[in-house]
C-alpha cells in the first residue's frame, strides 16, 4: 500500500509546487512509482513546474466527469521513469468542495498502484479545501523562514491534525544561512517552535528556481542547483531512511 503525502502551506511564494514535483523526481529516482496530482484546482502551475505544460490535455476534472479515460489524463514522465503526473482543470467548473473530496478519494484509491502519490494543495486554507484533510493521508507543510510564513504554517498544521491527519512534516524552504547570521530571518530553531511541527526537511535558496521554470525544465534535473540535493534527502527520509540534513545548514 502507497502513501498519499499533501504539500500545503499556509501562504503563498513559498515555493509549495517546485518542492513537491522535485520530491516526487527524487523518489521516482530512488526506484518508487509516483503519481502527482495538482490539487490547485484555481490556479495549476505544476505542469509548468515540471515542464509538461505542452502535453497537458485532459485533467482530473475531466475523468470526474468521464469525459476521458484515465490513462489518457495521466502523464508519464519522458525523462524520469516511474513518475506520472495528472493536472489540475485550467477552469474549474464543479463545486469546489466536490472536486477536492473527488482528488481525496482518487488519491487514496491510487495507493494500489503507486508507492507515492503527492498531491500539490492550493495555498492557505479554505473550507473546502479542508475536503482534502483526512485520517489516510498525511501532510508536509512548506514554509519559509519569515514571520507570516511561520504563523500560517501552524495554522495548516493545526486544521490538518483536526481533521484527522495524524502524519505531519514541516520543510523549511528558501533557507538562507547569510540572512540568518545577520539576523535578518528566524533561523531553524525559531522556526520549528513557531509552527510546532517536527522538522523532516531544509532546502536552500536556489537561484536556479526561476530560471527552470522560464526554460520550462524540472530544477531537479538542474545539476548545478543546490536545491536538488536536498530533495533527494527529503525523499530518502519520507521513504523511511535515516538521512542527515543538507549539510550546508
């Protein structure tokens, strides 16, 4: 049985859709059979993250309403085997709260076929979207090391673990270790003990960030971004590895 992980934050920029697809390279890499879902039923940005953007067709909100068979919606990477990914609708034209219990329940039920499926959620959080919160699924919360960032974080954390989700991971995102030591950011400590979440995850300021997404080309397969490495870490500990942190932090 496979393990459906939601990537939420509690606000926006965080970089939640560049984590969750290198995550997802990361454990296809590692021999895992991955599903990624985008979940941001609003505003999908995961195809362009993952430089699908151009063989994106059908979406989820087309096999809920049948107007397509499965596989035809489901897109296997071309470059990284064992990942696949199902894109959010460009306009949503269902109930929003039906769509998110649908992409739940379509999530769960792929855990028979995959070892993983990540579902990239929509920032903050909206009753509806609660929908998405449930006792077998569990939560990575994305944050960066900022005050509003921390705050909202915890707030996710909180309706998550409201509504049953038991398993819930904190990844500090855009670390800068310059901006720490001049005291300009909160630095990790500050951080986990504001959101009260155990910490499964840092990843660095990458410079490369924008620029994968412009040349329409995953970070991960970027090999100068220093980000790379650090997903490959995550996925090792959520795969149930013992791994250190990035060392550079």
């Amino acid at each position: 049985m496979g393990k459906v992980i939601l990537f939420a934050s509690g606000k926006g920029g965080v970089g939640k859709t560049t984590l969750t697809a290198g995550i997802g390279f990361a454990l296809a890499d590692l021999g895992k059979k991955v599903l990624l879902i985008d979940a941001d039923i609003r505003l999908r940005n995961l195809d362009l993250v993952l430089g699908a953007h151009d063989r994106t067709i059908y979406d989820i909100q087309d096999i809920y309403f049948g107007r397509c068979k499965e596989e035809m919606a489901v897109l296997a990477s071309t470059s990284h085997p064992g990942l696949h990914f199902l894109s959010a609708p460009l306009v949503l034209t269902e109930d929003s709260g039906k769509m998110y219990s649908f992409i739940r329940d379509y999530a769960v039920k792929k855990t028979s076929s995959y070892d993983y499926v990540l579902v990239d959620c929509p920032a903050g959080i909206d009753p509806d979207m609660k929908n998405m919160f449930c006792r077998k699924v569990g939560l990575i919360c994305v944050a960066t090391p900022d005050i509003a960032s921390v705050r909202d974080a915890e707030k996710v954390a909180y309706e998550a673990s409201d509504e049953g989700v038991t398993y819930i991971r904190l990844v500090v995102n855009r670390v800068s270790k310059k901006a720490m030591r001049r005291n300009k950011s909160p630095d990790i400590d500050e951080v986990i003990d504001g959101t009260k979440i155990q910490l499964i995850g840092l990843v660095p300021e990458d410079r490369y960030a924008a620029y994968a997404v412009n040349i329409h080309k995953p970070l991960f397969d970027i090999k100068k971004s220093h980000a790379r490495i650090t997903f490959t870490n995550i996925a090792k500990r959520i795969d149930g590895a013992e791994k250190s942190l990035y060392k550079k932090f």
